[in-house]
C-alpha cells in the first residue's frame, strides 16, 4: 500500500500517547521516526502538556541526525511508520542489545 505521505495523514496527538506508553514500558531502546516528522510529534507532546524535559528525553529533535540523544531518532525512510526497537529480555538468551 501507499504510505501516508502528508503530515495530515498522521494522528500525531495519537501518536505520542503511543510513544509515551512505549517508553512507560522501560522495554524500549529506540524508537525511529525522520527529524521533519519529529517535530509534528513535538508540537503534539507540548499539546498533551508535557513540560521540557519529558520532550527531551523522548525526541531527538530539535538535535539533527547523527545526534543519539532521545529514544525517538531520526532515521531514513520512517516518515509514515515507526520502528520501535526493544531491549532484550532477560530470558532472550540469543538477543543482542
């Protein structure tokens, strides 16, 4: 299928409830998403009220690629979809971190 290709396509109030509840797990290690679309997600966190540090613990924006700060990350391609990576489990025993 197509992949949303306006930002309009996107819920991104949605969107950051799912990341925060992703993040709330602590299973999570990385969450991938282009820093052009990071910042329709920073609007949405400053909407739900979340204060500075929370969105800069999250995001990666306003920091351009190459910069691993924040679990959201920039990464090529992931403009219409996440790629959500978590951290092994203690009982995945051929799970490399």
């Amino acid at each position: 299928g197509k992949e949303a290709d306006k930002i309009s396509d996107v819920d991104w109030d949605a969107l950051w409830d799912l990341v925060v509840a992703l993040v709330d797990t602590g299973a999570v290690k990385t969450i991938y998403l282009t820093t052009d679309r990071q910042k329709h997600l920073a609007a949405a966190a400053k909407r739900a009220g979340a204060d500075k540090a929370t969105i800069a613990q999250i995001l990666q924006y306003p920091d351009k690629r190459g910069h691993n700060n924040g679990i959201v990350r920039h990464a090529d391609g992931h403009t219409a979809h996440i790629h959500v990576r978590f951290s092994c489990a203690d009982n995945e025993t051929r799970c490399e971190d």
